[in-house]
C-alpha cells in the first residue's frame, strides 16, 4: 500500500467532490431515464464496446456445437425424420382434406435459428441476446422456441441482434390452453428461492375444471403475441396459491433455459398471421420444427427452416 | 494526484478479463465480478472524482445486458467508486485484514446498492440474494482481489 496521499490542494479536493456528484446524478439519470432511451444506450454499448465479446461467445458457441458427439446428432437426426415421416401423411391428408372444404393453406410458419448470448452480468437474469436480429425477419415480441417447446419472446429487436428474455423472466406471461382447446389459463414465471428452483405456474383455470398431472399445455393464441399450439410444459400438481374460484397448478417446462445454446425464432411473413399450429397437430405434441437450426450459421437463406403447411 | 501507469494496466486487464470470463465464455456468477474489484483497487490510487468516473463507466457497460433494470450497476457502481476513493482519506492501513474487509465489503455493498435500485418488481428477497448469494459471491470477489494484488505488484506490501 502506498504511503498516505492526502490532496493538499483544496481546491482539487472540491474538484473531485463536484466531479463525483456529477457522475452521481448522471447515474440517477441512467437510473431514471425513459425506456427507449435505456435501449439506445444499451444497445450502442452492445454494438460497440462489448461487440468483441459477443462475438468471441458466438464463435466459442458455434465450436461448441460443431465438437458435440456425432451419435448424438445422428439421435436427434433419426429422431427428426421419424417425425418428419409421421407428418408427411399427415400434411397429405390434411392438404386433401382442406381441399374437400376448400379452405385455403395455412400460413406457413417460418423460424431463424440463432444463438443463444447469455451476458452472465447483474440484472440480466432471465435475458438473452440473439445474433439475428431485423434484417433475418425477427421482429419484436417474436417468440422464441427451442426444441421441444417455448423458451421465450423477443423484448427488443435490432438490425442484426435481439435482446429475448425467457420464462423464468418475471414479466414472463403467455395465454394457454390444453392441446384440446378445452381449458384456458394465463401461465407465469414463479421464481423459486434460487434460480434453479424457477417454474412456471398456471393461473385462472375454471374451479369446475381439474387438470391430472402429465397433461400438455399449449399457447392458445389468445393476447396476439405468441401463436396458438406452440408446447409450454405439462402439469405436475395444483397449487395453493389459487384465489376465488379459479385454480392454479404448478407446470414442468419442456425447455430449460440453462441448456438454451440455439433456438429458433418465429418470424412473420410481412406481417401476416404467424401459425405455429404444426407443433401440436396430429394429436399429441410434435417434439420440435421440421429441421434443424442451421450450425453452421452460414446467415444465408438456408437457416430459415420452414414447417410443413 | 496521479496514479501509476501499473493500476490503470491492471484495472484495463480485469475488464477485459471480466467480459471475457462472463461474456465471451458464459461463466456467469461462477467467474468472479473482476468489475467491481477493479474498481475498487482503482479506487484506492484516484482522486474521488475519477473513482467516481471510472464506477459510472464500468456500470454502464455492466449494464448493456440489464433491460429492465437498467441504470441500477450505473448507481451501485458510482456509489462504490466514490466510497472507494473515500477509503482512502478514513482508513489508511494495508493491512490483510483491512484489504480483505475492504474487498469483501466494498462488492457485497454493489450488490446491496444494485439490490435497491433494482426496483420492486425485479427485487428478489433479501435473505436468499443479500445474505446467501451477496456473501458468498462478495467472499470470492475478495479472495480474488487479494491473489490479483498480490500478483500484480500495485505496491501494496502486506499482501505481496
């Protein structure tokens, strides 16, 4: 430790003493500042600053992937076109059907894969950043998927980055339903006492309804925001919590935000209505989009996976 | 006054490192808040004016991933910046003990600040996130600020 440094010049020492004020309201400002100006800033220290870093976790991400097992991927592979191959008759049918009531073909819905970018820094629990962002379609509020369900929507979309958060966000909040369309409910983040302990609770089921364990939970489409039959979790048991006469019962996600390293995002077609309704269809819940995120993360058109109409 | 080129290489070192740690590896609260004890070794050589620089600079990039909470590692920051740099005019001791309790208090109090001005809504209780998860993570932040003082020679002769 240096010897004792006191400022004998007093007028530097109430130099210091405005500086540091200025530099305390100035963080009081940060503080207070409306929110689309906290994004700007945000997003300018992100494009500039940290730009370096995110990129390195993106590149570390995309070797991650690569290195992952062969047999694994070859599991998921077979697991995909077993799926795949269920649906082609399904679609067949379906396309038959729809033309013997001539109804016109859905919209189909189309996903980018992207990266996952967690920050690891205080207060961004429950966020994460994309590496696509408005020129790959993503738009605000789009919703993000993973594997087997829903993992979260977009807060904030830019030119080539999103800002997401996940369920375990607080201000996490999606319109749900059984894969039947019978019972409806407002699913929310419950955190737990630490953050692994996190899950989902649903809220405002009917007293005269009753859900059994194990069954499927679904986005019903109802707020405009996530479309209908994208998979939620299933149900483990009823809460205490429920007020009134409405129940609420404890969830078990499909998606694990702590494994999210890809995801894909739903994005519009100019705008249109997006349809998520292959996920669920055929009965029960489809383990996934048709295909996989592109890994090689090429930006081409390529990583755009589209499901069956 | 003027500190030596040395803390300012340091303190250059933990930012990267810690954006390194926490964003390009994705450590998360397993890699150390190098940050926070950067600023509080930078704090001990500056005057309070750009103790408190150097805390709004280091909160605001802290802040680029927090949308919600934006602003909050700004204020916990600043306030840790200039209560650093007022260490030194209260406390003039370099002793183990004094540079243990100074690290360990000074990220537990970022925490507490952050903590506060958080908000309501993204606040979590105070036991679980102040005494559990603030504790210990302050006791890492102060372990490692102990071996990065030790090693990089800032003069502190106790701990060298």
């Amino acid at each position: 430790m240096p010897n004792y440094k006191s400022d004998a010049n007093g007028s530097r020492r109430a130099q210091g003493g405005l500086v540091s004020s200025g530099f305390f309201v100035l963080s009081v400002i940060a503080l207070c500042l409306p929110d689309p100006s906290q994004d700007e800033v945000a997003s300018l220290l992100r494009g500039s600053l940290l730009r370096p870093f995110v990129l390195a976790q993106e590149g570390l991400v995309r070797r991650s992937i690569h290195a992952e097992g062969t047999e694994v991927l070859q599991g998921r592979l077979d697991s995909l076109e077993a799926v795949i191959a269920n649906t082609n008759t399904l679609s067949e049918e379906n396309d038959r059907l729809r033309g013997l009531l001539t109804l016109s073909n859905r919209n189909p819905a189309q996903y980018v894969a992207a990266s996952v970018i967690r920050s690891g820094t205080p207060g961004s629990e429950g966020m994460f950043v994309l590496n696509k962002g408005t020129r790959d379609g993503v738009t605000n509020d789009s919703p993000v998927i993973m594997g087997r369900g829903l993992l979260g929507r977009v807060l904030e979309a830019q030119a080539t980055r999103a800002t997401a958060m996940d369920w375990t966000h607080p201000q996490f909040a999606v319109s749900t339903m059984t894969e039947d369309g019978s019972i409806y409910g407002m699913v929310e983040a419950n955190p737990g006492r630490f953050r692994e302990a996190d899950r989902l609770l649903l809220d405002g089921v009917p007293f005269q309804e009753e859900l059994e364990p194990g069954v499927a939970l679904v986005t019903s489409g109802l707020g405009g925001v996530y479309p209908r039959g994208i998979p939620i979790g299933v149900v483990i048991e009823e809460s205490d919590a429920q007020e009134g006469w409405k129940r609420s019962y404890w969830l078990r996600p499909f998606v694990s935000p702590g494994e999210a390293t890809h995801a894909n995002v739903l994005v519009s077609n100019d705008g249109e209505l997006r349809d998520a309704n292959s996920w669920s269809e055929g009965g029960a819940v489809v383990a996934g989009p048709a295909t996989l995120p592109d890994e090689t993360d090429s930006g081409t058109p390529d990583t755009e996976a589209s499901t069956r109409r | 006054m003027r500190p030596p080129l040395r803390v300012w290489g340091v303190v250059g070192f933990l930012i990267l490192l810690h954006f390194g740690l926490h964003l390009s590896l994705g450590l998360g609260e397993s890699a150390p808040d190098l940050l926070v004890v950067a600023l509080l070794i930078a704090a001990r050589e500056v005057d309070i004016g750009r103790g408190a620089g150097l805390g709004f600079f280091l909160g605001l990039l802290d802040d680029a991933f927090s949308v919600l909470a934006f602003g909050a590692n700004t204020f916990a920051m600043t306030l840790v910046g200039i209560g650093g740099a007022r260490t030194r005019d209260l406390f003039v001791g370099d002793s183990l003990f004094f540079l243990t309790s100074y690290l360990v208090l000074g990220k537990w109090m970022r925490d507490f600040l952050h903590w506060i001005a958080a908000g309501e809504g993204l606040r979590e209780s105070f036991v679980d996130t102040m005494l559990v998860q603030s504790s210990i993570s302050a006791a890492y932040a102060g372990v490692v600020g102990l071996v990065v003082i030790a090693i990089s020679g800032l003069g502190w002769e106790t701990v060298r």
